[in-house]
C-alpha cells in the first residue's frame, strides 16, 4: 500500500476503532495518539505493505493499556513485526495470514474436534472466521478485558500462542448447547459470533491452551506442508458473522486494566 493510500485508510479507520469508547472519537483523548502510532506503523512496515486494516484494533487495545503513545508504538512494532514468525501478516497479500488459515484447517482436521468437524459437515469453514481472528489478534472478537489476557500470553510467544489460543476456543465448541443445536450456516454463524463474543474469562481457555502441543518448531513444519499442499483459502464469508459488534466494545476502567492482562508485560516494558 503506498504512503498516500495508507494515510486514507488510516483515517477511515480512525473512527472505526473502539466505536463505543469516547477517547478514540475525532477529538478525544487518544484519537491523535492513535493517528501517530498506526502512521509511525505503517511507516516501519512501507517495505511490505504499509497500514492494514485490524492494526488500529491492536494499536487502540494498546493505547487504552498503556496510555501512552511511544510505549504503544514500540509494543504495536513487537506485536505487527518483531514477534515471532509475524512475518508476512501485514503485507500486500496477507501471506502469512492466509496460509495459516490452511494450518489451523489441518490442526482441526487431525481431529480431536469433533464439534467443529460436525459443523464443517455442515459447510462452514474454519477459514471462515480464522482470517478476522489472525489479524486483528482476537482483539475485536473477544471481549476487551479477554482481549487483554490473550495478548498478556501472546506478547512473549507470538504466532503459536494465536494457534494455540484459536484451537483452544474451538475445543470449547462441544460444550456449547447453542453450538451443538446448529443445524445450518446462519445458526452455526450466530451462535459461534454470540459464543465468542461472550468469553469475558477465558483464563481457562488461556490454560487448555498453553497444553496444546505447538510450538515454532511445528509452525514452521506446518507452513511448509500446507503451502506444499495447496495455495491458502480465499477469505470466504464476510468476517463481520463470526462476531458480536458487542466484541468491538472496549472498558478502560483502571478495575479492567487491572484484572484484564497485559499489565504484566507492559508493566516491565515501562521500567
């Protein structure tokens, strides 16, 4: 994406993050500082393709934790380019992010997934919903507060943590009556977005996630098989199903702060 195309889309963007929360709005408190943390972003990642979508979700999450602006950008570069095997997320073609949609696809399909097996006997993908999930961090899917406890865990492991984390979620599938009673896309859809978009604890997803086997070592071995495989899924669906505009909400309260996560890691950042 050229520089003046990004500065578009960065602008679009803007009032798009966080709607509910009053400091992103034109004006607010953190509307300026999240201007010049996605353009420092974009600038830092011009080489592969500039501002993409999802990142103003990652930003603003990190604007909210930190409240502060070189602090954010420093964790926003971490998070959009230095954390491990981030690359190729953010380029012109989403490479990286799109070729582990096919990753997730064969983890699911080795099966102990019975749930998510039955619904895509019913014709629904998990690359579906993975592209959405993968790009912006699940941070515009779950909840803001779980948001925050995910990228706590993935700020020290990167991708495989995302892997982790996502077939963690969909383990819990089976446990969901409203899931189990799909009969259908549209039911499937619905109670996958309204499933997801309510996990205000997922510290016991976060456990059933740090157990799954996947390491660096199995993503790399993984990345080769499915681009061996097949070229990466289109994006198929809009993403827009697969999640509760409710996810998008964010809670800035020092008590949320406080519980949530990320201040952990961020806390170290600032010493």
């Amino acid at each position: 994406m050229s520089k003046t195309n990004s500065t578009r889309a960065i602008k679009k963007d803007l009032l798009r993050t966080f709607p509910t929360n009053a400091r992103f709005h034109c004006g607010g408190a953190l509307y300026s500082a999240l201007h010049n943390v996605l353009t420092a972003a974009s600038h830092e990642l011009r080489g592969t393709g500039g501002y993409c979508q999802s990142m103003n979700f990652i930003a603003g999450a990190l604007l909210i934790a930190t409240e502060d602006e070189a602090v954010s950008y420093a964790y926003m570069k971490h998070f959009a380019a230095g954390a491990p095997y981030n690359a190729g997320y953010y380029d012109q073609m989403l490479s990286n992010c799109r070729l582990d949609q096919t990753v997730l696809r064969r983890q699911v399909e080795a099966g102990g997934y019975p749930e998510v097996a039955r619904l895509m006997g019913l014709g629904v993908r998990v690359e579906d919903f993975a592209l959405r999930w993968f790009m912006c961090l699940v941070i515009s899917v779950v909840p803001f507060r779980s948001a925050l406890h995910f990228l706590d865990c993935y700020a020290t492991r990167g991708i495989p943590f995302l892997f982790q984390f996502t077939l963690s979620i969909l383990h819990s599938f089976a446990h969901v009556p409203a899931i189990r009673a799909a009969h259908d896309f549209a039911d499937a859809s619905a109670a996958v977005g309204a499933y997801v978009s309510s996990l205000t604890d997922v510290s016991g997803i976060i456990a059933h996630a740090l157990s799954i086997p996947f390491t660096a070592a199995d993503l790399t071995r993984e990345r080769a098989a499915a681009a061996a495989a097949a070229p990466p899924p289109d994006a198929g669906p809009p993403a827009e199903a697969w999640a509760s505009p409710a996810s998008q909400q964010s809670d800035a309260s020092p008590a949320t702060k406080a519980q949530g996560g990320l201040g952990r890691f961020i806390g170290r950042g600032k010493k």
